[in-house]
C-alpha cells in the first residue's frame, strides 16, 4: 500500500513562513541582560535604537540573527559608522529607526512604525496612522522606571506588538 499525502498538507509543508518576529530595545548602556539576550534569541530580527555604549552588544545581536542597530547619543568614538537613522522594510511594514524622537522629520511619509529611544520610558501609540515605538530601557536603570523591551510579529504589511517588562538581576 503507497502512503498518500494530502496536496493541502504538501502546500503547508513547502511554503516558508513569512512572519517574523523582531526584538525591540534601546538604551541598554552598555548592559545585556540574560532575560534580553533570551529575547534577542528566540527573535528572527532585532532593532536597537541606539545608546548601546559598547561593541559588545552589537556583536552578540548580529551573531543571534539580522540586526538593525543606529547610534545614540552616548555611543561616541567606537560606533560613529553606525547610522544615526534607518529605513527598513521587514516583511512589508515599513521601519524608521532613531534613538531621538526629536530627530524624526516632520514629515514622513511611507512608514508604519516608528522605532526611537532616548527617554528610557515604554510609550507605544499610534499618531497619523503611524505606531510611534519608543521600547524602553533594558539596561542600566534610570531613575525608577521599570525595565521594559517590546516584542514585535510582522506579516504581510500588518504587525502586533507587545511590551516586555524585565526584570532587574540581583
């Protein structure tokens, strides 16, 4: 008896998963968390918005998968080939990436989100048809803000995003 498969189960099995799922920080000050870099693991792709503070960081994200970093106001002499911004498109949404909000054009056109840092305070909220992204500090903390990151799925043109909150080591 010849074992028969299903062409819906063969159409399934042969067709690539577009989604992706994206990790998104900033400001880690020169501090990778173990819940970050587990974060950064399990991701297809990550953004850092900047205020890295060391080579270290980039490095480890680049070796856990594709990476879309740019410089921050604190990351002097060793990052200045890093961009101060970044348009990118992953799976259809369309991506502009800085760490100053101060630093996004008036006047952007053709962008989805938004990604920028800086305050090291969460605030996601769409404006103009735009989700404005600023994912928080998983680093050093500043003051008594809580330690945040966002995790993003992208599809098709759509995404769903969601607030991770980390938790301070020792």
């Amino acid at each position: 008896m010849q074992n028969q498969v299903s062409p819906k189960i063969i159409n399934s099995i042969e067709k690539e998963e577009p989604m992706k799922h994206i990790a998104i920080l900033s400001d880690t000050h020169g501090l990778l968390r173990e819940q970050v870099i587990a974060e950064l693991a399990a991701a297809d792709c990550s953004i850092h918005a900047g205020d890295i503070n060391t080579p270290y960081i980039v490095e480890t994200m680049r070796q856990l998968g594709e990476t879309y970093v740019v410089r921050g106001n604190n990351d002097k002499d060793w990052a200045e080939a890093l961009p101060k911004s970044i348009d990118v498109t992953i799976e259809g949404v369309r991506f502009f990436i800085v760490h100053n909000k101060k630093d996004v054009p008036k006047h952007l056109t053709n962008v989805d989100v938004v990604v920028y840092g800086h305050s090291h305070k969460y605030f996601a909220e769409v404006i103009d048809g735009v989700l404005f992204l600023n994912p928080g500090s998983c680093g050093k903390r500043r003051f008594d803000l809580e330690l945040t990151m966002c995790r993003m799925t992208v599809d098709a043109g759509l995404y769903q995003y969601e607030k991770v909150k980390i938790q301070a080591e020792g």
